[in-house]
C-alpha cells in the first residue's frame, strides 16, 4: 500500500485497489461518510465507511478535528460533488479530537474566535487557502528575483541604525532593567551592554542591503521586520515580512517598473498555481459581500480584482498633482476629510490615499516626488531641493502596499541631510563609505509582504494573514 495525500488522489485518473492516507476529519455525515483533509489541498477527500461492518465505539472516534488512518480502494464516486472517494476497508483513529471540547467545530466561526485559536484556525479552510498562498506567494517572490538575476541576501535582523529613522524599535538588550549601569550624568550605559553599544530588531534590511546593491549589483533581501509603533490597526504588525529590492545603477522610474512588473507577476503566479484556494476565498468574499448593503459591496470579484491590477498600468502621478486632486476633491471641499488637505507639504493620511486610489484612480496608483521633510533622510533631494525621488504605491482596499526610493548618491547631500535630522555620521560610517567609494546612482523599495497577502486574499485583517500576529498588547503563541 502506498500513503498519498488528498492532492494526489483527487487528481488520479485511474482507479486504485490499494491506497492509505491520513488526515483530519471535517465532518462525518450519516455515520458513512468522512470528509477528509490533510491540507494538502482546499479540497476533501470524500471516505466511505461500511458502518454496518464497523465497530460502534470506533465510529463514536470519528468526530471533526480527529486524526485518522485509512485503509481502502480508490474508486470513482457514486455521489455528487466529487469524483472520487475511497471505499474504506480499514480505519484507525490516531489521535480523537472530542467534540465537546474541539474548539474548530463544522460552523462559521468568527475571525476573532479563531485569531485566538491560532494554533488551529489552518484547520479551516478560509485558513488553511491564505497560508497556502502564503507559501506560494513567498516562493513566487523568491522565483522572481532569482529568474531576473538578483541574490538573495540575508540582512541582519539586530542593528545599530535606525533606517528609517522613525524611533519605533524594539530595543535588544541584556542590560539588567531593573538595574542598569548608568554614565556619568545618568543616562544608561550601553556601552557595558551586549554589543558594546545601543542595539535594536531591524525595521528594514535596507541600508545593509545598499551595500551589496554596490558590489553584486542587483540584490534582495525577504525577511522579518520590526516595527513598535503603537498602531492598533487592520493593517499594522509589530512584526511583519518585508521584501526588498535594491538595485545599482536603477533611478527612480526603472524602480517603478521594477516594483509593477515584479507584482504582476507574483500575482500571475498565484493564479496560474493557486486556483482552487482563490476560488474558495473568492465565494467566501462573495457570500460575505451579499450581508453588505448594496453601496458597500465591491464591483469586482477577488479574481477579477487581480487580473485588473495584472492587465492594467499602474497610474504615476506626482506628491504635487496629488495633492490639488485632493484640494479639489468633494470629501476636501464638503469638509468630509478627518484631516482636511490645505497646504502642500501634508503627509497624506490614509483616508486620502484611499480616495486617490478607491474614488478617483480605481487602479493601484504610483505616488511620487514627496516633500524632503515627510521622507527618510536617505532618499535622493530633486534638483527643486524641496522634494526627494520617494515612490509610494497605493493599493484599493489597502493603502499602502511598496514604500521605495531612488537613494541618495551624493556624499555631501547626504551628510547634510544626516546633520540636518541629527544622525551623527559615526553611526553610519559605512553607509557613507558607499558614497566616497565608486558612487552611484541606485534605488530599491519595501514591499509589506502580509499587506500582498491580504490584497491577493481579500482578508481584511492583516491578523489573518500572518500565522502568529504579533500587535501591541499580544504576543500569544
Ligand atoms: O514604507 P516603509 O517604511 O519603507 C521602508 O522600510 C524602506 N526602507 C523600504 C525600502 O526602500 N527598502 O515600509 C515598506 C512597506 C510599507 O509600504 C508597508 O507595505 C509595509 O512595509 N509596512 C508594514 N506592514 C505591516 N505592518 C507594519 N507596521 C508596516 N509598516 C510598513
Ligand atoms: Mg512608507
């Protein structure tokens, strides 16, 4: 007998006399009938049971959420729905799951419930389609970029620099905290700590990344980031994935067609290998769009969402042609804005960037050329001296999805930039290196790995993507 998973035997042609497989039951419907999966696939495998040949103590076991162990003949199915299943001549329950206590019970569970059962919310199948997305998705994005002649570069995950300059890290010490050893004006000493100095979880891998950028040319990193900002949001995580590229020789407008074409097709992957699990989210999203009153429901399906997004260009518009759309726009004028657009110069909130993107555009919009004093330091200065070569694409129903930039080449620029905010130039000597040594021009982006997901799943909780989330208040599991 051959062990198979529940993938291989829906997609068997033939029939076979002898087969095993082992699962998780669904359901068992009228003592004859298990609904059995794996994981393999969204799919179950449907697993007939000659009950009147069948121990009554152990038929009890077969309840939803137990391991099983079958034995039998694969056969075409007599029944609807599928067109396979297995005639079962032998069972073992591995492992029971009992009902009175199996928290996954076959009934709509509610996101929350199950974000706090985390730890068995894949054995739903809402859950167990966006972790398998997931999956491919991240092998679609490493595919990628070694299919385009990047390297994969493993970017560290404690550093000394704040990249983004932003102040929300978490810090790395093993300094006693009740205790710490003090200079002497009383401010702590890092320097008697682990690393000889202060130390954080990365919130971007990209200043590292510049500098393979300059030596291997065409890099990326794809790992975990750090943020403790105190946003409780739907679309923030303290601690999310990020991928990014960083290119020698790339300006500004080759970033952005990097960045569209490098989406198009990690969304084109997920398509073409990803079908049955889309379907299943698709239908979930549709069931769901039907409690909604009719001005709320979406125009597209989640499918046809992608091949949009796959067959249409990305709309580039600048900081400054963005900013009078906003001015003008009706939400702006009938004062409907929390934070209402007057003056260029304004970081754009959310609510505006979803106007850009949902009201006004309709497609995923490339915002460029913002103000200096809303960016990162590292970002290169336009010739105007009041706008930097900063790239932010908008995604509907998700906002920001890429942050990126051409980065700034000139040594003396840049130092002035640094003592303008005050980073003192020890802390990134070799950051400076790279624009004293073989400068040039270069360019690269982030792209929020859990915001892809939600947008190819159409979840709508950045919790739900992520196996453990980890959010300000809750890091169980
Ligand atoms: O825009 P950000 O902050 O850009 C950077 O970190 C640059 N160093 C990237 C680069 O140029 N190499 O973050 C990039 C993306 C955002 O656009 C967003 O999708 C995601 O990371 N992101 C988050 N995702 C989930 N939770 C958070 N708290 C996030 N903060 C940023
Ligand atoms: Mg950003």
């Amino acid at each position: 007998m051959q062990l198979y998973s529940v993938l291989e035997l829906l997609h068997q042609d033939n029939k076979l006399p002898e087969v095993e497989i082992k699962g998780w039951v669904r359901t068992f419907r009228a003592n004859r009938f298990i609904a059995l999966n794996d994981g393999s696939t969204i799919n179950n495998i449907q697993c007939v049971v000659d009950f009147e040949n069948t121990d009554e103590t152990l038929l009890k076991r077969i309840t939803t959420g137990a391991a099983i162990h079958i034995k039998g003949e694969l056969v075409e199915s007599q029944g609807k729905g599928q067109n396979v299943e297995i005639i079962v001549s032998s069972l073992d329950v591995l492992g029971d799951a009992h009902p009175d206590e199996y928290p996954i019970q076959p009934k709509k569970h509610s996101f929350e419930f199950l974000r706090e059962n985390a730890h068995l919310r894949t054995r739903t199948s809402t859950f167990s389609a966006v972790m398998r997305l997931r999956s491919n998705l991240s092998f679609a994005i490493h595919k990628y970029f070694n299919d385009n002649g990047f390297y994969y570069m493993h970017t560290p995950i404690i550093t000394g620099s704040d990249a983004e300059g932003a102040g929300e890290m978490f810090r790395v010490s093993k300094l006693d905290a009740k205790n710490p050893p003090l200079t002497e004006n009383g401010a702590i000493d890092y320097s008697k700590d682990f690393f000889g100095k202060e130390t954080n979880l990365t919130v971007s891998g990209q200043l590292e990344a510049e500098t393979y950028a300059m030596s291997l040319g065409k890099v990326y990193t794809f790992g975990p980031t750090f943020r403790a900002e105190n946003s409780n949001t739907s679309r923030h995580l303290s601690e999310f994935w990020m991928i990014e590229p960083e290119v020698a020789f790339m300006d500004l407008p080759g970033n952005m067609d990097l960045a569209e074409d490098f989406m198009k097709y990690v969304l084109t992957y997920v398509l073409e290998h990803n079908r049955e699990d889309l379907d299943f989210l698709e239908q979930r999203l549709l069931n769901e769009e039907k409690t909604k009153p009719q001005a709320e429901r979406n125009d597209m399906s989640l499918i046809e969402k992608l091949n949009f997004v796959i067959e249409n260009n990305f709309m580039r518009v600048s900081y400054t042609e963005a900013i009078d759309i906003l001015r003008n726009s009706k939400p702006n004028k009938k004062k409907k804005f929390k934070y209402p657009i007057e003056e260029w110069g304004v970081d754009l909130q959310s609510e505006h960037e979803r106007f850009l993107v949902e009201k006004h555009f309709k497609c995923p919009v490339i915002l460029f050329d913002y103000p200096a004093n809303i960016k990162a330091f590292y970002m290169r200065l336009n010739d105007d001296g009041k706008t930097v070569r900063a790239m932010d694409i908008l995604f509907p129903g998700i906002g920001e999805m890429v942050g990126g930039s051409q980065r700034e080449e000139r040594l003396e620029v840049l130092k002035e930039k640094m003592a303008a905010l005050n980073i003192p130039e020890e802390e990134l000597w070799w950051y400076l290196d790279l624009r004293k040594y073989g400068t040039a021009v270069h360019s690269g982006f982030g792209l929020g790995f859990e915001r892809l997901v939600m947008f190819v799943t159409g979840m709508s909780n950045i919790r739900d993507v992520i196996p453990f989330p980890r959010t300000p208040q809750n890091a169980e599991f």
